[in-house]
C-alpha cells in the first residue's frame, strides 16, 4: 500500500463503518423523497424577493443534492447542496431539527446525498437559503471528494473518472452544458425545417464513405465479419431514394486511428441529406444552423475560442481551395496539372508523397499542409480535387473538381458537404477506383458497396449532404482545445490495476 493511500483508505473505512451503523438501523438508502424544485430554479424565481417579502408570504421548497459545504457552528449550520443545475444553502437549527436529527446530520459527510424540506428565507448576509425542517440523508458516499474538490485538477482522473469531475468542477459542467444545448438546438432547427430523425446501422459490412480505418469485429451467428461504421452516410442516401428526402442522424461513428487533441476513435457526428438541393444549398444550412446552436447553447454568436474570437453569424466566407492555396502558399496548383509538376511542388514545401497518388491527391496535401491551418475566420473552402472526393458530384464547370466544400474555423475542419453523385455508371466507376487503391495497400480506401449502386440504380434525386463533427463544434462553443473534454467519456490507455 503506497502511503499516500493511507489517509484515504482511513476515511473510506470510517465511512463504511457509518452505513453498517446505517444499515442496523434500517435506514441505509432510502428512496422515498421527492424533490419539487432545482437550485437554479429557487434562485432565479427568489433571489431578488426581499427577507419580509419571503416572511409575509412563506415558500416551502422540498431539494435534494450533493452535501458539497458543511459549517456547523454549535446548534447552527450552513451546508451548500449542489443539484444539477447548480448550489443551493441550506439553514440546520439544533432547535428546528431536534437534537436527534441534528446529532445525526453532524456524522454526515461531504458528498453524501441528502434531502431537505423548508422554507425559503434570505440570511443576514442576503443569501437565499432553505431554513430545513426535514432532512435526510439519501444516499452514504464511500469515497471522499478530491482534498480541493472545487480544483480537481489531474487530467487523467478528470477523464477516467468523469463523474467525480462533474461533482467537482463547474467548468466540466458548463462545458457539458453548452454540449447539451447545442444538440438539442440542432434537432429543433432540422425538424422546423422539415427533417426527419432517422436511425441507421452500426454494424455494417460496408463501414461508410470516409477514408478511415474501420473498427472490425466478427458476428458469430451470421459466420460473417463486420465494421463499426466511420459514416452513416450510404443507408442515409439509400432512405433519400425511398423518398425520405429530408433526414439526419445524430450518429456514434467510429475510426481506428489515433489519439489526438482532436481525434477520439468514437466520436458523434451529424449527417443530414435534402432532396433537390446542392452544396450551396448546404452552405446556407449549415452557418444558419451553426448560428442558431451558438445562440441556444452560449448566447451569442461571438465565440472566445483558443485566444482568438470568431464571429459565427452568417454569412461565412466561400473561397475556392486553389484561391486559398495560392494565397497562403504562394503557387498556383490544380489537379488538371501533371503529376510531375505537384510533386516537384510538394518537394520544394518538404511534402512526403506516395508512389500511386494521383494529381488530386497531391493538389489536397498542398493544401493541408501549407494552407490549412491558416484559415482563421469561418471559411467554406469549395471545390475539392475529384480525386479525394469519391461520393461528391463533378463541379459543373470543371470535371476534375467536385461541388464539394469543407468548413474551417480557426484551421481546423467543422463540416464537409457536397453535391451528391447520383450517376450509378460513374458511382461504380469511382468505387472500384477506390477498391484499387484498397489492393494497393491503401487501408483508408474504401470497397465496392453493390446495395448502394443498387439503390443508385432506383433513382437518387440530386441531393446536397452535410456531415458534421459534433465534438469539435462543441470544441468551439465551449472554448476548449481538447476533444477529451467534450465527451463524456474519452478513450484513454488502459488503466493500470494493482
């Protein structure tokens, strides 16, 4: 035993000894308390009441919480209970509770889970508290609160032990808030505007569109192999051809890849697809729709975010990808120019290439390595390479680019959308390119979906998608750096046991 755990284990023993006392007297966790009102709630509709006011016209309130702050000074004490939406001050007289009740409430400990029944007043201080004539403890806690509860700091415990930090840190809880309200914020914007909700596979035999790894697993009753999916995007389409021709999924997708302040191997992602629209039908969804969640979920569209501030009202900037490239980098590239000609390019800006990419691919790592990061204020960058771009249709006005857009906020990627392919010859032309490049050793590239072209093959009427990272628009409302700190759970290393 490392002495460090000596003080701890100390106090969890003391701890279980008051539930076996708890326990002999039939009283251990209770469930029979039901609370009427939320901190926040009392403080919002109280607050500015005056001590005569709430006298003359008595409140009872009935809370229950997180013992979070406990001062017994003699036959008087102040305990702050922390709910969900936030703390409240709660008045223990000796003389109100009965001496019973009060030696009792004086074993209790912090972070213990109790609930009280009384009316509001205002202490001599001004605070709204609750002057209790019940209390209870409803629930013993085992395990002390971090020494500094309100400055739990230690990155790993913070993420592996998700719920002490929320206990323990408003900050994880605002963060988690905004998270909250931005999604519901999403849902109620799509459905006002004709979208449906849908639910599509998990467990696919073709993982999705994306270049990514795949998570692969095997379905014993089936005697067949299956992926978690990187993209919902096929079955979505496949609903479009059914006549759903306005759907989204809030969707858990999953990519065998590295950990990073912005990658999580499972992370949420948002895909929606509208009938008879195009990619610049999707620019104006998607700033309106990232407006709208910065309103519901922070308040404003002027974000703090990483030292910089954005200004999310629309409309967003709409720059082609060769314009930015020649801006930030200096050269004028396009995936109609000679291989030969990217590479020498690539060499002189020090860019690794491989032996099978093709001019598109050359023109997009240009790109991210000399360009992207670059790109600060919300920017559509337009106009991907054909060649990286295998589901998005042809640019109308040039056949080696696609209608196809990624947004960037601070450098970094938020959405990507495009005008979709609904040509089936040209599909299976563009998948079976892709499943070369998969017999080449490409582990991103994806194979032939056959059901896909199928549905293709029934009629996709022209459709604009957009696909968007939940946790990283999180990310920027919230003002975090980290992916970690916007999911709930992150995917960490094993932890180690002894």
């Amino acid at each position: 035993m490392a002495d460090n755990d000596e003080p701890e284990n100390r106090l969890i023993a003391e701890r279980r000894a008051k539930l076996a006392r708890l326990r002999e007297a039939g009283v251990a966790y209770p469930n029979d308390f039901r609370r009427d009102s939320l901190a926040a709630e009392l403080l919002a509709a109280y607050h500015a009441h005056s001590a005569e006011s709430l006298a003359g016209t008595p409140v009872e309130a009935r809370v229950a919480g997180r013992l979070m702050v406990k001062r017994v000074m003699g036959g008087t004490s102040f305990v702050k209970l922390q709910d969900r939406s936030g703390q409240i001050q709660l008045l223990l007289k000796r003389d109100r509770l009965t001496e019973p009740v009060y030696a009792e409430f004086k074993k209790w400990d912090l972070g213990d889970i109790v609930a009280a029944r009384g009316e509001l007043i205002k202490t001599k201080t001004g605070e709204l508290s609750i002057d209790a004539s019940e209390i209870r403890l409803l629930s013993k806690s085992l395990r002390p609160l971090p020494e500094k509860w309100h400055g739990l700091a230690d990155v790993d415990t913070r993420f592996r032990q998700r719920y002490v930090d929320l206990i323990a840190n408003e900050e994880t809880r605002r963060v988690f808030g905004v998270r909250f309200a931005a999604v519901a914020a999403i849902r109620r914007f799509l459905v006002a505007r004709g979208f449906v909700e849908v639910e599509t596979p998990v467990l696919t035999v073709h993982p999705g569109s994306d270049a990514a790894r795949p998570f692969m697993t095997r379905h014993n009753a089936l005697d067949a192999d299956f992926s978690l999916r990187i993209a919902p995007e096929l079955y979505l389409k496949r609903l479009v051809v059914g006549g759903l021709d306005r759907v989204f999924e809030v969707a858990r997708v999953f990519r065998n890849e590295g950990l990073s302040t912005r990658h999580n191997p499972e992370f949420t992602m948002l895909e929606l697809y509208e009938a008879f629209a195009d990619y610049t039908d999707m620019m104006r969804l998607t700033e309106e729709l990232i407006a709208d969640a910065a309103r519901e979920a922070v308040g404003t569209t002027q974000i703090e975010w990483d030292g910089r501030t954005f200004d999310l009202e629309p409309p967003f900037r709409r720059r082609p990808m060769v314009d930015l490239i020649e801006e930030h980098a200096g050269v004028r590239v396009h995936p109609s120019q000679p291989v030969e000609e990217l590479r020498a390019i690539c060499e002189r800006f020090d860019i690794p290439v491989e032996e099978h990419w093709g001019s598109g691919k050359l023109v997009l790592e240009i790109y991210e390595k000399t360009t992207e990061a670059n790109i600060e204020a919300p920017t559509f960058v337009c106009d991907y390479p054909l060649e990286v771009s295998p589901l998005a249709r042809a640019h109308r006005d040039d056949p080696s680019l696609t209608e196809r857009f990624e947004l960037l906020v601070g450098g970094r990627e938020i959405a990507n959308a495009y005008s979709e392919l609904n040509d089936p010859i040209e599909q299976r032309r563009r998948f079976e390119a892709q499943a070369a490049l998969k017999e080449r050793g490409d582990v991103e590239a994806q194979g032939v979906d056959t059901d896909y072209l199928r549905a293709l093959e029934y009629g996709l009427p022209p459709t604009g998608g957009m696909g968007m990272g939940i946790d990283r628009l999180v990310m920027l409302l919230a003002g975090v750096t980290t992916i970690r700190e916007v999911i709930l759970f992150p995917h960490l290393r094993p932890e180690v046991q002894g």
